[in-house]
C-alpha cells in the first residue's frame, strides 16, 4: 500500500460570508501553507459586501447580536485545539473565548449606558439613542493574533456595524481560523469579512474609500503608513482609531471605549401630552 500524500490547505479570504481566492490569483506561503494574498480589487468587494449587511445587522435586536457573539464563543472553544495546533498558546484562546462572552454581555446594555433621556427646558421628551457608524474597516495587530484579532473586530459588530479587517501578514492562519468560526456561528454574510496579505496594499484602499465610514490603524506600527491612511481617511471625513501604542496590554478588561468610539448619538425630540 503506497504511502498517502497529505492535502494541504490553503488558506482563503473571507468575503460575504464565503470562502473565495483572491481575484488576482496570487498567495504566499506561512507554515507551510498557501494564504490568498488579497488584492485592492478584493478590499474593494470586502466593502461591498460589508455595505449590504449593515442595514439587517444594525437593524437586528441587540439581543440577537449577543446570542450569536455568544455561539462564537461557543465555536470557538469548540476549536481550541486546532488554534493550538496552528500555534496560537491555550491561554490565549481561552482568553479569545472569554473576550468574545465579554462583548455578547454588552449588546443590550450599551444603549442603557450611553442612551436616556436628557433634562431639557420645555415641555418636550428629548432622548438619545447609540447608532453604528456603518462599514469600519480594521488594521488588526500582529500579536497576540487572535486575541487581539478578536479584541477589535468584536467590539465593532456588537454595536450593529460591520467590519473589513486587514489581517497580520504573518499570522494570518489564525484569522482564517477566526473566520471558519464566524461562519459556523450563525453570523450573517457580510458582517465580517477578513482580508490576509500585505497590509500596504488594502490598508490604503480602505483608507480612501468612500464608503467606508471608520478606520482602526490599532495594528499599523509604521507611523508614515499611519500618517498616510489618516490623510485618506479625511477625504470623507471617516472616524479614525489611531495605532494602539507598542506597550499596549490586550489582555487587560477592555473597557468601553473600543465600542463607544465607533457609536453615533441619534437625538430626538418629541411633544409631551397635555
């Protein structure tokens, strides 16, 4: 009996739910393995398709966006050894767990938090109300690869926004692996999308496009690329969430800061009855 030949995987993008190549056909080895080595053409789809979620994320009860953060958790325990394999220590996966469990307990209390009604002189009912930004684009950090992964794409979607993350070039399994999770975890095409390769390549694409509505530089460490996608941020007036400093500490309780920061305030008046 011959000996079997091992299939090796290779590693896809994460666009609208789907598992497609990169269009230029390229990819690049890590581990042994081939990683699609997105293009700006496939940045540009990873827009369009986090564009047609938002309007049905954002629109889903706040329950409902912390049952399926809370299924990702699940999945993602579910998996622990198989981050382990591809290298990723134990304690950090289950910190990834922990982060995810963390962020599903906030969907239905943020606006509780930073909503109300407000004092106001008049015979008037003035109330505001949290609203997502829209489509964030993410520059994940390098390390610690998937808590930090998880630490920034998490606090994005539980406010109701979608996300297009640029992925670490040289941890990118763990992002791939993120994303098989995400799609077993009953979350809607769309609302995650992740992109692997080089970062001065999509960065700057989602930096200047339109229809982008923020941008997180939390994993750029080069302070002339950061400079520069803020400058293309400006073009439309996005949020930008500057370089989380080299020090950073992901492990430590996150705050609310990440979800707040990507959160706009809808203010409405209203007539009281006589």
């Amino acid at each position: 009996m011959s000996e079997r030949v091992a299939v090796r995987k290779t590693y896809k993008l994460f666009i609208g739910g789907k598992f497609p190549r990169s269009e230029s056909g390229r990819s690049y080895l890590v581990q042994s393995s081939n990683v699609s080595l997105a293009s700006r053409k496939d940045a540009r789809d990873a827009v369009v398709a986090a564009r047609a979620a938002v309007k049905g994320w954002a629109g889903a009860t706040a329950y409902n966006r912390g049952q399926i953060l809370y299924r990702a958790a699940e999945m993602l325990e579910g998996r622990r050894e198989q981050f382990v394999a591809l290298g990723v220590p134990g304690d950090e996966v289950d910190a990834a767990v922990d982060r995810w469990v963390w962020y599903a307990g906030w969907s239905d209390k943020l606006s509780q938090v930073y909503g109300g009604a407000n004092p106001v002189a008049g015979p008037y009912f003035n109330l505001s109300a949290p609203e997502p930004t829209g489509v964030v684009a993410v520059v994940a950090p390098e390390r610690p690869a998937l808590l930090g992964l998880v630490s920034v794409i998490a606090p994005a979607i539980v406010t109701g926004n979608t996300v297009v993350v640029a992925a670490s070039p040289t941890e990118p399994l763990a992002a791939v692996t993120l994303a098989e999770v995400l799609a077993t975890s009953d979350l809607p095409g769309g609302v995650v999308n992740i992109l692997t390769g080089r970062i001065t390549e999509t960065a700057p694409t989602l930096a200047a496009h339109m229809d982008v509505n923020a941008i997180d530089l939390s994993g750029v460490t080069d302070a002339d690329l950061a400079a520069d996608l803020e400058v293309k941020a400006a073009e439309n007036l996005k949020r930008v969430l500057r370089p989380a400093p080299a020090d950073h500490d992901w492990s430590a309780t996150p705050g609310l800061a990440r979800m707040t920061s990507l959160l706009e305030t809808k203010t409405v008046w209203h007539p009281k009855g006589v």
